[in-house]
C-alpha cells in the first residue's frame, strides 16, 4: 500500500525483482493469450533476462509487431483486431540497456492506452515519479528521459513492473503497480507464492517507501549520494589530498542507464592500484580508467573520508 501510494498507483505488489514480475503478469493476465510487444523492444537485460523467453515460460504468446526500428500504433491495432492473436495485453519495455537511434518510431504509452487491451509497461529501473518531490531541488538534469511509475501510470498504462534496486534504491525486488484488480490477479495466482519476497525484504522496502512519502531523499543511500553537488565533492577531495584531484563522472543504474552520467569528482592516480586499495584494512573499492585508479567520491560516505585518506596514503609510492 506505501509503495501503491507513492507512485500514485491503486495497488501495489512486491515479488523478488522485476523478471518475476513481468513473468506473473503475462503468467496471470494473459497464458494461453496473445501480447503484443513492439519487435523493437524484444530487450535482453543482463543475466539471461530475455523477452521472448519470458513471455514463453508464461504461457502466454508473443505476438511481435512493427519493425526493429519502426513501430506505429496501426501496428498493434491491427494485431488486437485479429482474432487469431486473441490479444489480451500490449506490452511497453523501456530499452534499459540500449538505444535506437536514426530512422526510428515508435508508439507510447499514451498512445497504446487508446487501445481496446490493457497497457503494461516494463519500466525496469523504477524512478517513483518524474517530478522528485523526495529532492528538495527536484529531478537532477542527468535523469532525463527516464520513464517514472506515477506519469506512466497516468499515461494510461494499467500496470507498471520495475525494480526495486536501480532507481529506486532498495533492495533486489519487483515492484508490480497499477489497477486493482489487475494487480490482485497476480497475487491470487498460483506463480505468486512461488515469487513472493521474504520479510527482510519487505521490511527494507517498507522504509523506503515511508522515505519516498516523507519527502526525505537524503534516507535514501542512491538519492543521498546521487544529488550531493560537484562543489561539495571537490571541497573534500582537496580536503583529502589536493594533488590527486580530478573531474570524473559517476554511472548510475549498474549499466541499466546507458549514457547516464553523474558528473563527480574524485581522487586519481596512474596506473592500476585496485588490488592494493582492496587488499587494505579496511578494504577500498576503486575502479580503472583510461589507465588511472580513480575513487570516485560521489560513492564515499563523508565519514569515510580519512579511511579513503589513509589507504591512499599506505599506497607504495
Ligand atoms: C532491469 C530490468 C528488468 C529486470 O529487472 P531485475 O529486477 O533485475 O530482474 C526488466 N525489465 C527492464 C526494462 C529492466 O530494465
């Protein structure tokens, strides 16, 4: 019910992460039925998450419409106006991981809505609503674009699947929003029982969403580190060792955002030193780039700034 209220969603069903959940919605919504989903977003995300394979473990059948780089709304109706397709549901999936570009259309939410079978959007990464108002100054210019469950909702869609660990900060899990009845379709089913996450879960994802209502952005880890401000960064970079300072950026999403960056700054030296970082006590987590180690601030807790000083420091030469 928070995580519904959030979103401005009527209800509200948590699985263990989002290919669960798109898997019960066709499974409880459409088996032995067609749905129809653009041949321009049959996406694999990572991890073996592929479309066509979901749809078919369902039971559901894919019924693939338009072009790789072209689809128009005139294509799905023509798909829901045969019979032979028994269209029960279209089906938006955002292209998380990659993007069309040139010669291309393609049909939105909005659009498909207007269609006589129910809308459901993949949006994956699960931004709660365009507008942050957990962000006392509201959406970061580097989030543009990004599809958000309240607006989607609004745009007619009857229910929105995402993921509780990218955008929305929380813990691995499915998030399943939208009409009332819909939702309570897939939890009555049988798949449900087999996908429901455990009460550690629902716990954390419960904190979140009382978070999200309170307005409070900096509760929340990935909104907390993602909106600290440049000059911020660079004051304690200087702060830690004003030698090594440099500009860099930050890659939300764990490669669910492609072209997304978080302009940052960090530390950096020459050559490869992640070994070293992480074999010191405490262990520190750098990464490599363009042959540089850098430690990208953005990602240190304040409080760890001395740690970060002193394995840096420790380093061989
Ligand atoms: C990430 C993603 C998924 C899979 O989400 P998991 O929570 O990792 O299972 C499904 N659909 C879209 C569009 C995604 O971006």
């Amino acid at each position: 019910r928070l995580i519904a209220r959030a979103c401005g969603a009527e209800a509200a069903l948590v699985v263990n992460n989002c290919a669960a959940a798109v898997l019960l919605v066709l499974a409880a919504l459409a088996s032995g039925r067609g749905v129809a989903v653009s041949r321009g977003e049959l996406v694999e995300i990572g991890g073996g998450f592929r479309i066509p394979d979901v749809m078919a473990q369902s039971g559901a059948r894919l019924i693939e419409v338009g072009t790789t780089n072209r689809t128009r709304l005139a294509d799905f109706s023509a798909a829901i106006a045969s019979p032979a397709a028994d269209v029960a549901l279209t089906l938006n999936v955002h292209r998380s991981n990659y993007r069309i570009e040139g010669f291309t259309e393609s049909t939105s939410v909005a659009d498909l809505s207007g269609l006589d079978v129910p809308v459901v959007a993949d949006i994956g990464s699960g931004l709660l609503d365009a507008a942050c108002p957990w962000l006392a100054d509201g959406p970061p210019s580097w989030l543009r674009g990004e599809p958000a469950a309240r607006q989607t909702l609004e745009a007619g869609a009857a229910l929105v699947t995402f993921s509780g660990d990218k955008l929305l900060g929380g813990p691995q899990a499915g998030i399943i929003a939208g009409r009332a009845d819909m939702v309570a379709a897939c939890a009555e089913h049988p798949l449900a029982r087999a996908l429901r996450p455990g009460s550690l879960v629902l716990h954390a994802l419960q904190d979140l969403a009382l978070a999200y209502l309170a307005r409070d952005g900096d509760a929340i880890p990935f909104w907390r580190m993602a909106s600290i401000p440049v000059d911020v960064l660079r004051t304690r970079a200087l702060g830690i060792r004003a030698d090594l300072v440099e500009d860099t950026v930050s890659v939300p999403g764990g490669g669910t955002l492609p072209g997304v960056e978080i302009p940052s700054v960090g530390l950096s030296m020459p050559g490869d030193r992640v070994g070293e970082l992480r074999a010191g006590n405490p262990p520190v987590i750098a990464r490599v780039a363009d042959g540089s180690t850098i430690l990208d601030l953005r990602t240190v807790h304040p409080n760890d700034d001395a740690v970060v000083a002193a394995a840096v420091a420790a380093l061989a030469g």
